[in-house]
C-alpha cells in the first residue's frame, strides 16, 4: 500500500527553502506532515537555481512551497528579507504554486543549537566543512515544521470552532 491509499488521496507536499547568497536549503514534507531534510543547492545563476528547483518539484510532486522570510530581529524588512521576497514571487512566476513567506528569525542560529547537541563538532576543517553541507538543510526543516505546525494549529481551532 503506497502513501496515498494509507491516507485516504493523495499527499500533498510542501517544500521549504532557506535562501542564501551562496546555497540554499530544501526540506520537504512527508505523508505524516513532518518536515524532512532533502538536498543543498549551491547557487550558480538564477536560471540555473530555478530549473534544479524544478526537477526538484516534479520529483516530490510538491504542491506547494515555503521561503524562510529573515526579518530583522525588529520585525522590518532588511536586505536579505527583500531578496527572499524575490526569490518567493520567482517560485510564484516560474512554477505557478502557492508559496508562502514565513518568518524566519534565528532558524540558523537554532540549526547550529541542534547540531551542537547532536555531537556535531566544528573543530576540524572537514568537521566544519560537512556542517555547512547541512546546515541549511537543517534550517530549512525547522522553517517548514514551524509553517506546517502553524497550518495544522490553524486548521484545529477552525474545526473546533465549527464544531461549537
């Protein structure tokens, strides 16, 4: 019995990326709704970015994405939120899914507190090395659980609510 038939339709998969200049993280859900890790993409040009990210959704059959929005710890849109903003309605232009922008303040700093204490050491260049192979994956799993827990938090209080 393969995931659909188990769930009773067919999954629906959301995707989630923590963009940076250089690489970008991708975490994508499972039938549970849990957010796992799946690949880095490391950056080279923006139409290159875009057709690895669209073998990427045809792949997991995503429908759609989540792109972590790094505000300021003030709540305001610096720099790097509007690059995320872009990168968001490029997803938007390119693949015509749904996606979604969802705050990501200290998810990095989070990801580095979560491989620390998992015995992740970043004392050698390779151990360093191998961390920052991952750690944007990691991030990237922490913003997609945030988005669906949020979603499924969501979907609870309107059902209660109905149901009163």
């Amino acid at each position: 019995m393969d995931e659909e038939q188990q769930l009773g339709g067919p999954v629906r998969r959301v995707v989630a990326f923590d963009v940076g200049d250089k690489r970008i993280g991708v975490a994508v859900s499972d039938a549970l709704g849990n957010a796992q890790p799946l690949l880095t993409i490391y950056r080279k040009t923006p139409r290159a970015d875009l057709k690895s990210i669209g073998r990427l959704l045809r792949k997991h059959e995503v429908t759609e994405a989540v792109v972590g929005h790094p505000l300021n710890m003030s709540g305001e849109v610096g720099p790097r939120a509007r690059k995320a903003q872009e990168f968001a309605e490029q997803l938007r232009a390119e693949f015509d899914i749904p996606v979604h922008l969802a705050d990501e303040r200290l998810t990095t700093w989070e990801a580095h507190q979560l491989l620390d204490q998992s015995g992740r050491s970043r004392r050698t260049v390779a151990e360093r090395r191998e961390r920052s192979r991952i750690i944007d994956q990691v991030a990237a799993v922490l913003i997609l659980q945030s988005f669906l827990d949020a979603r499924a938090n969501r979907q609870a209080r309107a059902k209660q609510n109905a149901d009163e």
